[in-house]
C-alpha cells in the first residue's frame, strides 16, 4: 500500500465501532475488545516498496485462546481483509533480480493496493515482500 492506500484503510478501520489503532515499534495493533491483530505497514525506502500486511493469532501453540473475544477479532479480520481484496489486486508475477536471465512466475497470494498499484506501475520503484530479498514483483 502506499500512503494513500494507508490513510483509506486506517480511516475504516477507525469507522468501525470498538476498534482502536496503537502505533508500535515493528508493527501497529488493530485493537479490539480485548484482542488484537497485528498491522505490518508497507514501507517505501530507497526505491523499495516492500509489502504489508495484516495478521492474527487467536490461539497458543498448545490451542488455548490468547484472548476471551477471539470470535469476534477473527470475523473482524475477516472482514479488513475482504474490504482489502476489493480494493486490490492479485494478478501479479514475480522475478528474481539477481538473475541474468530472468523468469516470471505467476504469484496470487499477494495483494496490492490500487494507490501502490499506480505507484509501481508509473515508476521505477520495486515491490518486494523483504527490501534485502532478491524477488521483485510486478502487476501482471
């Protein structure tokens, strides 16, 4: 996402009732009731544009729930990654930079906003998931 995508998604998620931001060091919290998911921004540094993401983890390696309210955090990033696939999209390739000769591999499981979209499609600027990994992707 870039900063446009960012603000779209950060003023959602503040519309919804009961839910809060927390800013944090490695990523923000999406707070809610006594649960939370955790909230990766995407990062544009140096000419990278490296991927975000949201993600929960309602239950222990052992099963037992890390938090009381864990059926309603689950359907509440449910819903934030359905409104996120609707505003993105998934039809991209990847390629190793590395590589002189270089082969493109279709990938599906990585979204890309429509502001960041326009942002890789109208420059130079490279999507990596990693800004020290060798995989590039691009919009198909």
């Amino acid at each position: 996402m870039n900063q446009d995508d960012h603000a779209a998604f950060d003023n959602h998620l503040l519309s919804i009732d009961g839910v809060s931001l927390k800013q944090g060091k490695l990523f923000d919290e999406i707070l809610f009731d006594d649960g939370f998911i955790q909230y990766q921004r995407s990062i544009l540094e140096d000419g990278i544009l490296t991927s975000g993401r949201i993600a929960i983890a309602s239950t222990a390696l052992d099963g037992s729930y890390n938090f009381s309210s864990h059926q309603a955090v689950e359907a509440l990033y449910k819903k934030l990654r359905s409104w996120l696939k609707k505003r993105s999209i998934n039809t991209m390739v990847c390629y190793n930079d590395n590589l002189e000769k270089q082969t493109v591999q279709a990938v599906n499981n990585l979204w890309l906003a429509t502001g960041a979209e326009a942002m890789v499609n109208e420059s130079a600027i490279k999507l990596k998931q990693f800004k020290s990994g060798n995989v590039v992707f691009k919009p198909a």
